[in-house]
C-alpha cells in the first residue's frame, strides 16, 4: 500500500461505521474502549506486570465489570456529568478502572503526574476545580498543607475500617448504565505547558476517538491480531490515548508495564507477551541502541511494527533498528490540541527518512503558515497549523481560559506553535518551537513554570530557561541565573538549585545545567528574550 491510495481511499463516514452506537448521536468513550469488546469472556483487554514480577491478565468483561462498580461507588460520593475527577497514580490498574468510570458517568478527567511537584499539582486541582483526586498515600503528600479543596480517594487506604481499595469497589454493583454523552461533550482535561503563563487545560471531546483513527489504522498500523505495548505514562497525552484506550477501542490486548526503563527488561516484555506493535519515546529507543546488537540476538522478538513520538528521530537510530530487527521505526508528530496530524505509516511501503515527520494524517487539513497566516511555499519554515472547520477537530479549548484559546487561533487555524517546512517530495521536517517549549525525553516543558519555582529560591533574582540539545535527551533543560546579593555563583549553588526545582516541580523539570550571568537579555518592554541566550551561549547547535 502507498500513502497515495490511503488518501483517496479514505472516508470519516467509513470511520464512523466502525464504532458502536451512532457517533453523531451518542459517542462515549468508555463503551467505545471497553464495553463493547466484553460480550467475549476470553478476549484479553490488558496484560499487566510489574518491576516486582506480579502479573495480571485483565479481559474486558473484567473491565467493564471494575468500572461499572467504580462507576456507582463514584456516584455515591455525588459525582455527576460534568464534575472533574482526577488521577494521580503510576501505572496501576485501578486507574484505568477509574478513568472508564469517569466517561461512564459524563464527568471529565483530568490526568496528573506523578513526578509532578506540589505546585503544579496545587495549580492543575484548583484550575480545573476537580471533584476528587484518586492517588495513593505517597503522592498525597505532597498536597498537603496546599490550598486545594479537592477530596482524595486512595487506592492504598483501607474503607469502613477494613477493606481494601478494590475489596470496597466490589461492594457495589456490577451494573450501570452509562451515560449518553454526545460525540463532542468533554471527556479530558489535559494540561499543557506554554512558555508563557501557567500550565494550561486543554479539553477533548470524546470525538478524540474517532478523530486519532486514522492514525492509530495507518500510522501505528493497528490490526486485530496485534499486541501492543506503549511506554508513555497515562498522565500525558500519548499514554493516556494512544498507549492505552486507543488500541483498546480496536479490541487489541495492550501490556502495561510498572517500572523503569530498562532495555533488557524490554527484549524481555516483548519477547514474553509477544509483542507485535511498540511505541516508545526516541530517548528509548537510544538506549536500545546503546545496549548493543549482541544483546538484541539474545531474544525472539515478533515485533513488526514500531513508533516513536516527542522529537525527531536521528539516522543512527533508525538504521540501528532496520538492521537489528528489520524494520525501521516510524516517527509521529502530534500536539495536545490537535491529536497525531503528521506521521510516517507502517501500513504503507514508504520511504522513511530519518528525522523526517512524514506526511499529514488521511482526513486533515495541514498547512505550514507564515507571519501573515499564509501558506509557505516547500522549502520554507512555517508553523504548523490545523483546518479547525474539518471533521476531526476535537479541541474545546482551554479550560476556562478564553484568551489563550483564542490566541491559539487564527481564522479556521489551529496554530501548533511548532515550526515545520515540507520538501520537495513532501515530507515534513520538525524546524523547531516558536514559543519556547523545551523537548526533553519527550516531555514538553514549559521555561514559565521551571523559571518561577526558580524565583521561589532567596538566592535568585532572575531566571530565564531554554533547552540545550542533548545526545541521550533531545534537549536538557537549562537556566541562567542572575543572584541577589551577596550570594556568590558556585558550582554547589548551581546543584542546590536543581534539586530545589527537582523537589518542588518535577523530576523532569529541573536544570540539569545551571549558568550564572550579571543580566538576563531582554526586550524594551521587559521580556526575556531566550533566543539571545540560546545564540551567545552556543546552546543551539
């Protein structure tokens, strides 16, 4: 197949036949993922396991039974459609279970991160005003003592003096009936950082579904007899959809590893659960490399599909793959707003050229747009944009943020804030971010909230953070201070300050390298201008 004959042969009104219900009536998330695949007792939705060796199999009759169970113990508590309820737990299976049972009853749910620090926390719980906040007793603490009106349940506590979490959510019944949402009623909040202002609440419709299917069927290259594993983590975009309810929606066993990276536990996983499809970020996919091609002769891999999305892909790494495993990873371009719009395609036999974004996804309209909002020529950077009068569009805005979500527009466009140009045979090539936003292991990270935690510290009086390109990384995140007095820079005050962003941010959020200057440069009107720092201190290559 050729991406040419994906293109003329593609319809959304094909799409739309492959869902249960009627999408233009009634569209919900969790029936689409989960309840309608359970009629098969034996059909497995998800392989779990953990750094510990525990193991579990969960078909979707199970699923559906969990969820609906939490589902009426959520409605106990007074959730209704609409209210927020958020998530803040690793890759556990009561989130899943949680998730399903938000959709089901119309609420909208807002994932969180566990490397998240108190205030991005504080500021995620309050914005969106949840409800309630399913976390653990490890993660709890770090809201304690925050002004945060939200009511915790925790999966490790124990209820009516005795019983577990899960030995609690059995108590109620099995049955529920979900509620009919339409195809573009909220489903998720999920925060977005900007280099500017604090994170912000992107909101999806349940159209998500129908809208990434293109992708998941072409780009991913998902079919019925696959198994797939993603190692995003559920509190970012991808992890949450594309590793995890996306496959499911197809009716396709997903695993669902708890743990750390590591490249030999990998070869393992993929060997053991017979993995035919993985996506991972490209800061794994180096460390694969890294290991070596004697440790990949050590395993049988029936792997024929792999993705990878966050940043551009180097050759090397390509090349490793397509020599090891006979077969090339296909590299994905996504944003929180838009969903997966530029992709090479596993389903197809093109050419991938490394580093490549590949080609617009069948059923969007993709432009690269100059200062004018007018399409660039090929060859020319332009900063990629989304026809927001087409099918797919799922984006409701930021949560009640109206000002951003306009300036996120301009006319029918979408504006990314990423910068592309398109050659000559028309793959598209990531050119950089027009706002700043550093990519590192495939995290996007805002410089606004790394420079206010910063600012917290008595030792500083200005911060401005940039991205610093890195082998193993992407890019590393890195700050240039200027320091009240009489605080002297040193190579210690450069480390405490990381461990203080550490600490109170993000583990994947602090300065990995701290540099101290006498002034920050900045603009009449009193913005830093970053660009400056990146071109005097070489920190582009």
């Amino acid at each position: 197949m050729i991406y040419q004959e994906i293109l003329n042969d593609f319809s959304w009104d094909s799409v739309l036949k492959t869902f249960d219900w009627t999408p233009n009536q009634t569209f919900n998330m969790a029936f689409q993922t989960c309840d309608r695949w359970a009629d098969d007792a034996n059909l497995v939705a998800i392989y779990w396991e953990d750094e510990a060796g525990n193991k579990e199999k969960w078909t979707y009759q199970k699923l559906k039974e969990k969820s609906n169970r939490m589902a009426n113990l959520l409605r106990s508590l007074g959730v209704t459609k609409g209210d927020r309820i958020a998530g803040l737990l690793g890759k556990d299976m009561e989130l899943i279970v949680t998730v399903l049972a938000v959709w089901k009853i119309g609420a909208i749910y807002v994932p969180l991160f566990t490397a998240f620090g108190p205030e991005a926390l504080e500021h995620r719980l309050n914005d969106s005003e949840c409800k309630f906040l399913v976390t653990n007793k490890e993660q709890k603490k770090k809201i304690e003592g925050k002004n945060i009106s939200v009511q915790t349940i925790l999966i490790d506590g124990l209820f009516q003096g005795e019983l577990t979490f899960m030995e609690y959510v059995d108590t109620f019944s099995a049955e529920y009936k979900i509620e009919f949402t339409n195809i573009m009623d909220p489903c998720v909040i999920q925060y977005t950082s900007g280099s500017t202002g604090l994170a912000k609440g992107a909101v999806w419709a349940h159209k998500i579904l129908v809208s990434i299917y293109p992708y998941q069927i072409y780009a991913v290259g998902t079919q019925k007899e696959d198994r797939f594993f993603g190692g995003a983590d559920l509190g970012w975009a991808y992890g949450l959809i594309q590793s995890t309810f996306a496959p499911l929606s197809f009716g396709v066993p997903i695993l669902i590893y708890k743990g750390k990276f590591k490249t030999k536990k990998v070869y393992q996983l993929l060997q053991d659960y017979e993995i035919t499809s993985f996506a991972y970020a490209p800061t794994a996919y180096r460390a694969m490399m890294a290991e070596g091609s004697e440790l990949v002769k050590q395993y049988k891999f029936k792997v024929k599909k792999f993705s990878s999305a966050g940043e551009p892909l180097n050759a090397e790494v390509v090349r490793f793959f397509k020599n090891n495993f006979g077969r090339e990873i296909y590299d994905h371009y996504g944003a929180t707003e838009a969903g997966m719009i530029i992709n090479n395609y596993n389903v197809t036999n093109m050419a991938v050229k490394p580093g490549s974004m590949g080609f617009p996804s069948p059923g969007y309209n993709v432009a690269l747009l100059d200062a004018q909002d007018k399409v660039v020529e090929k060859g020319i950077t332009g900063e990629i944009a989304v026809d927001m009068t087409g099918f797919p569009y799922f984006f409701l805005g930021y949560w009640n943020n109206p000002e951003k979500t306009k300036e996120k527009m301009r006319g029918k466009w979408l504006l990314t804030g990423d910068l592309a140009k398109q050659d000559e045979d028309g793959y598209f090539w990531f050119q950089g971010r027009s706002d700043d936003i550093i990519s590192s292991a495939g995290y996007r990270i805002g410089p606004f909230e790394v420079e206010s935690s910063l600012l917290e510290h008595p030792a500083v009086s200005e911060a401005a953070v940039v991205g610093k390109p890195d082998d193993a990384k992407g890019e590393i995140v890195k700050a240039f201070i200027v320091l009240n007095k009489p605080y002297e820079a040193s190579a210690d005050l450069g480390k405490e300050l990381s461990t203080y962003v550490k600490e109170k941010l993000s583990k994947h959020q602090y300065p990995r390298e701290v540099e101290f200057l006498d002034s920050l440069p900045k603009t009449q009107s009193g913005k830093i201008q970053r660009f400056l720092l990146k071109e005097v201190n070489h920190v582009i290559k």
